[in-house]
C-alpha cells in the first residue's frame, strides 16, 4: 500500500528455521528387582537441568507414583522418563525395562543324624533311620 511517505512494494516471504539445542536424559536403574522392595525412588537427570517426568504403560506390573516406581508383581516395568522440552531445549525421553521377580527362598539344609553321625540334606525330611537334629 502506497501512502505519502511510503511506496509501494512486493510482499516477500521468508521462512526461518529456529533450532532448539538437543538435550541427554540419564536415566539409570537396576536390570532386576525383588518384588518385595516394594517401591523405589525414580532418578533421571536432563542436561537441560528442567524436570523430568516418568511414565508407564506396564501398569499391570508397576505404577509410578511421583518420582516412585511402584512394585506390583513379577513381570517387566518399561518405564519412560521424559523432559517436554522448552524455548531453548528440544523434547527429550529415555526408556529402561526393570525385571520384577520374587526373591528365591535361601535354602537352608535340615542336619540329620543316626549313630553319632550327622548329614546336611535340602530334602524336606531325612532319609530313613536318621532323626532330625535341627531343621
């Protein structure tokens, strides 16, 4: 549009691209947990240094609950922490898969003895004519 003091001119268009700096997630936790530790604190750290989130679909096995990973039974967790990204920072996320097993039964063995003469065994009774000493 031409005025008094401007004239007039084509409309020119240009597109700028404004990149974000890409951000890391360290996001570490154990390959394996027993299910009776019941809960374990969530640590994940951005190099963006903003807050991370955690998320999870294996809600049949774990939940989050805050920054807690929360134990239900035995089965795989996979868990992703995520950072949404800002002005300045690119969205980022790291993912980790937790085995949830009960813990196996220590063994501990019954001493058997006949005649002055004692054995160890992990059956669940003695052999026949040993009596048991201490279970």
């Amino acid at each position: 549009m031409e005025t008094a003091d401007y004239l007039a001119s084509d409309i020119y268009k240009q597109e700028i691209e404004v990149s974000r700096y890409v951000q890391t997630i360290t996001f570490n936790l154990p390959d394996k947990l027993e299910l009776s530790v019941g809960k374990l604190a969530l640590n994940a750290i951005s190099s963006s240094g903003d807050p991370i989130q955690f998320k999870t679909n294996s809600t049949d096995v774990c939940r989050i609950d805050g920054i807690e990973l929360v134990l239900i039974k035995n089965g795989s967790c996979v868990i992703l922490a995520s950072q949404v990204g800002t002005s300045i920072y690119a969205p980022a996320s790291a993912m980790r898969t937790v085995v949830i097993a009960k813990a196996k039964s220590a063994k501990i063995p019954i001493v058997c003895s006949k005649g002055g003469k004692q054995i160890r065994t992990f059956k669940k009774s003695c052999p026949k004519g040993y009596k048991v000493v201490r279970k």
